[in-house]
C-alpha cells in the first residue's frame, strides 16, 4: 500500500503568508500520494534527481546518481533503465510513454548527448544517430538542452544558449528540419501545450516570467507568481501547473486557468515543491525538496559522535587552536538559488567546539553574501582567513585578516570551479584545486599553490603543480606536517577514486589507497602527525562513512557507523578529533489525483 502523506501545517513563521494567498486563491482537498524518495550523492557539484511521469501515468523515471530508474506507478516495482557515465540532468518521455529521451555527458564533460532508451527492453541508442548532427541549418544536437517532445510527437522543443542570448528551437521528430520560435537573452525550460503552442521561462532583472507563447511576451495573468523549474499544461490546455515562490522563499505547487483565473495552491512543504507533470488522466506529479546538512565531529580513531550544529552548515576546517570550527552556512535553494547561481545563499560562519554542543546558529559570521563563500582555511598564526568565493564574477581564492572580512583580495586567477584552499603548516603556501576547459568543453582539475608571507599576507602569482600526464581529475588537496608534499584525492573515473601524494614542486605522482564512490567532491584530511589520511567512502551499512586509511597505504579502518549520509572530514590540530558534514538530500516524489 502506497503511504499517503498529511498536509503540510503552517508554522508560526508563514502562516501569515499562507493565510494571505488563501484570500485570493482556493487550496486543494485532495490528498497527495507519496510514490517515492531519490537520494543524491552529496550537496557539493550535484543537482536535484531529475524526474518526469510517463504520459499515460503509468511510469515514473527518476536518476538517483548515475543510474536511470523506471517505477511501476500501480505497484511500485523498480529497475535500473541504464547507467550514465556522469550525473543526469534531463529527461524527457515520448507521448507514446514506450521510450525516455536522457542527457548524457561523460565524466570529463567532453561529449555531451541525448539517448533514446527503449522502455521494454532497455535498449539505448543516440537521438536521430549517428555523430555528426543532423542535416540543414540546425545546431549540433549536443547543444541542445531541456528537450521535450510536443504532445503530438512530431517534434520536440530545446534550448540553445551561449553568454548572449538564447533560442528555443522546434525541431522535427526526424530531425531533418527545424526552426527557431523564439528568441531572448535568458530563456528556459520550453514546453509544449496539448494545442501545439511553445511556452518557456524568461529570466529578465532577477525576475522570472512565463512566456506563452513563448515568442511573445511574458503573460501578465499570473498575479505576482514567479514560475520557477518546469511548467505543465492540463489534457485539455485549459489550466497550467507551476511553481511560484512564497514570502520567506520556498516553492509552492499552483495551478490557474490558462489566460487568468483563481489560483488554486496543490501543495506545500518546509521547502520547495515544484517540477509538475501531468497525465493524459488529469493525475499531476510532481516533487518536494528535502536538504539538510550540519556539522559532527567523530574522536580520531573512531568512537561517540559529538553534533556540532543543528542548522544548514557544511565543509568545516578548525582554527590553529583546535577551540573553534568554522563552516558554509546558509538556506541554500537548489531550484531557486540555481537560477542566480553563483550569486546564492552561501556564506561562512564559526562556532566554538570548547562550548556548548550543538548550536543552533553561528557564534560569529566571518562572511555574508550572495557570492557562494566556501572552504574557509586560518593560517597558522590565526592572523589570515583564505576562502573560496565569486565576488566580481570571479571563481578564485581570497584573502583577508581575521580580524576584518571588508576587503577581500583576489589571490589566484583564471578560475574555474576551483576547489577549497589549504594553508600549509609552516605559513608559506596556499594551495588548491581548480579545472581547465579545452576547445571541447572538456575539463581537467590540477594543483596550484601561492606563495604567502603569513606575517603580511603577501602573496606571490600561482603556480602550478607539474605532475607530467597525470591523467586524472586531482581534488581536494592537504598538506603534509612538513609542508613539502600535497596529499590529493583524485577522481580516476565515474565511480572511482584514489589517494595520491605528490611533491609541492612537482612531480610523479604516488598512488597509495583505491576505492569506489559515488561522491565525487566528499574531501580528505591528513593527521597533523602524518600518519593517517581520512576520506568518506560507501559503509558496510549503505551510508557514506569517514574512513581513515595509513599514509603510503595499508588496511583502512571505518571510523563511524551511524546511519547518515557524510562527507567533507577535517581533522583538528591536536588531532584528536575529526569533524565532517552530514548530509541529507531527497527528492520526493508525489501524485495528486486531481
């Protein structure tokens, strides 16, 4: 029997905000039926599962990882429809809900694609074949993003970006021809109405507006309603589903008359609701978003957790004392936030460890802004804070005194998703990750340091960390007690990661530990002794856990065992203490028989 779950209750907090949307809008009675949880892989380089119901309601396809699952909406039953080489982002279905259409790229993001899986038997092959595009004047089915294929199945609908503007193409199910039916500076997520008509999302000065059609402008019916993710039209064309925002920020699922109307609120939830899809039977599908993380700390070689916070806070680091752990915290929003990344909700805090545990909010707030603050890292002498931020749409590395955040200085260059940074112990060195992009798209994550006078804050241009033809993505990187090596996790492959130490002036490379993992960017930390090396990796019980493993290699201990999803270890000076983020990432996904 499939649960049924109650109402959301308004808190104290929205009630107000409810009571007042209800003055102009009816809210469902229907209940909405749970039909199941996707798990994500860690809060670091991942979005939301992607998900979409079959047309006929018969199936639900959702990712969870890299893996593409089909559900059984009568019974329940799952299977793994294929296996992508990276993280999916779309998916689409065919009208005649016999096949799924998914965007695939592979691990290093140097081919992008769109795949057609057949439902019945699992077969998969490229969307209209072969390599080389397709024929007339149409972009290469690579830079196609957020296809859908129109109610009729003659055509599907996509977007096509670059820095400029953007196109919404209509383009045949053959693939031989093709147009552009509308044109703007930020467009999205296009979908096709049951009577043939291209609607889409206008991003325009921070606001979001429906364009129906979507050549036009933005309709001026919904009320105040900023639709966020996808919309949906009912069988008939009649009413649309969408996700607006409330007063304090979640997402609530709405539906109205297309052309203007009473509002009708279908669902809320402590956070967003979105992402509606509906049946040829009126049913709407659509999910609920559950994101937490916070801050433990477990004793060095295993044993009691100690909770350090009860509210959103992640990628922790110590102070040169070992009394103080500081940390990202905000009310980060994937389906919103990401609209506006990287100007999010992000910012960086510190709490005492010597005090009382767990806290409920920052003891002091380093810094607060909207430009994705992360990786906080003290000097030695506690005198300078090293961070990771895109102030001035940068991605780079920044430096400013402890005592005073107001001025930060630019530190790196050229940055590209570049990783946290780490001061090395004898004061001389900040080093860190950062990707390179080729002609391809491609990626490829190196080493960097920055010489720095820990005494002034005077640094020195980057250098890179000669590693030959190292062929793999080096991540997060640490510190060795004598300053001379960098030791590194390197992502070797989808599912795969290793331990690696390399000189700070270059060199070869050493391998020392091997194991398999989903979680891409989870972190390490290295002992201040030097003798162990901490990384997360899959548990004997299904979780993430914090693992340690001898430096140069030998039998790895699992240090915790609790069931929560972990990442990001760091240990403290004194080495007694490890601390880490754990993690919570769901998405929900519910029917509304309507």
């Amino acid at each position: 029997m499939t649960p049924t779950r109650p109402r959301a209750r308004a808190t104290a907090a929205r009630a107000a905000a409810i009571a007042a949307a209800l003055l102009t809008a009816c809210e469902s009675n229907q209940e909405p039926t749970h039909l199941v949880t996707a798990h994500q892989m860690g809060p670091v380089a991942y979005r939301d599962p992607a998900g979409a119901v079959s047309p006929d309601g018969r199936w639900l396809a959702f990712t969870q990882g890299r893996d593409v699952i089909i559900m059984s909406i009568a019974d329940g039953a799952t299977r793994t429809l294929g296996t992508a080489p990276s993280q999916v982002r779309y998916l689409t279905w065919h009208p005649a809900s016999a096949s799924l259409l998914v965007h695939e790229r592979s691990f290093d993001r140097r081919r992008q694609d769109w795949f057609v899986y057949d439902i019945a038997t699992g077969a998969k092959e490229t969307l209209w074949g072969g390599d080389g595009g397709f024929s007339g004047d149409l972009p290469p089915r690579s830079s196609l993003l957020e296809i859908t294929w129109a109610p009729d199945g003659e055509s599907v609908v996509g977007v096509v970006r670059s820095m400029a503007a953007s196109q919404v193409w209509r383009i045949s199910r053959e693939g031989d021809s093709g147009e552009v039916v509308a044109e703007g500076q930020r467009l999205s997520l296009p979908v096709v109405s049951p009577d043939g008509e291209v609607a889409c999302i206008e991003r325009s000065e921070s606001v979001q507006y429906l364009r129906y059609p979507c050549a036009e402008d933005p309709v001026d019916w919904l009320k105040g309603h900023q639709p966020y993710g996808h919309v949906a039209f009912s069988a008939d064309a009649e009413e649309i589903y969408y996700a607006a925002p409330r007063e304090d920020g979640p997402l609530e699922l709405w539906a109205r008359p297309v052309g203007g109307g009473p509002a009708e609120m279908l669902d809320t939830a402590e956070r967003d609701v979105y992402g509606p899809g509906v049946t040829r039977g009126g049913d709407v599908v659509y999910r609920s978003q559950w994101y937490m993380v916070s801050l433990s700390a477990v004793p060095a070689a295993g044993g009691d957790v100690t909770r350090i916070t009860n509210f959103q806070s992640e990628t922790p680091t110590w102070d040169p004392a070992g009394t103080e752990v500081s940390f990202t915290f905000g009310g980060w929003r994937i389906a919103t936030d990401d609209v506006d990344y990287p100007d999010i909700d992000q910012h960086i805090g510190i709490v005492a460890f010597d005090g009382p545990l767990p806290r409920d909010a920052p003891d002091r707030i380093v810094r607060q802004s909207y430009s994705e603050d992360q990786g906080m890292h003290w000097s030695p002498n506690g005198r300078w804070i090293t961070y990771h931020s895109h102030i001035d749409a940068t991605d780079d590395i920044y430096l400013i005194p402890a005592g005073d955040p107001s001025s930060p200085r630019l530190v790196s260059a050229h940055g590209h998703e570049t990783g946290w940074p780490r001061w090395s112990p004898d004061g001389r060195w900040i080093a860190f990750p950062s990707y390179t992009l080729d002609a391809t798209g491609g990626r490829k994550s190196y080493l960097y340091v920055i010489p720095v006078d820990q005494e002034t804050g005077e640094t020195a241009p980057q250098q890179p960390v000669p590693m030959g033809d190292f062929p793999h993505d080096a991540l997060q990187a640490e510190w060795t007690p004598d300053s001379e090596r960098l030791i590194f996790e390197a992502a070797e492959g989808p599912g795969r990661k290793a331990l690696y130490w390399v000189p700070r002036d270059g060199g070869e490379p050493q391998r020392f530990h091997e194991w398999e993992s989903n979680q891409v960017h989870s972190g390490i930390a290295v002992s201040p002794q030097g003798d162990w090396v901490a990384y997360i990796g899959p548990g004997s019980e299904g979780f993430f856990q914090v693992h340690r493993v001898p430096f140069g290699g030998g039998q790895s201990e699992q240090l915790t065992v609790d069931e929560t999803q972990k990442t990001q270890p760091a240990y403290d000076p004194t080495g007694e203490w490890l601390a880490y983020t754990v993690f919570s990432y769901e998405a929900r996904f519910w029917r509304l028989e309507r």
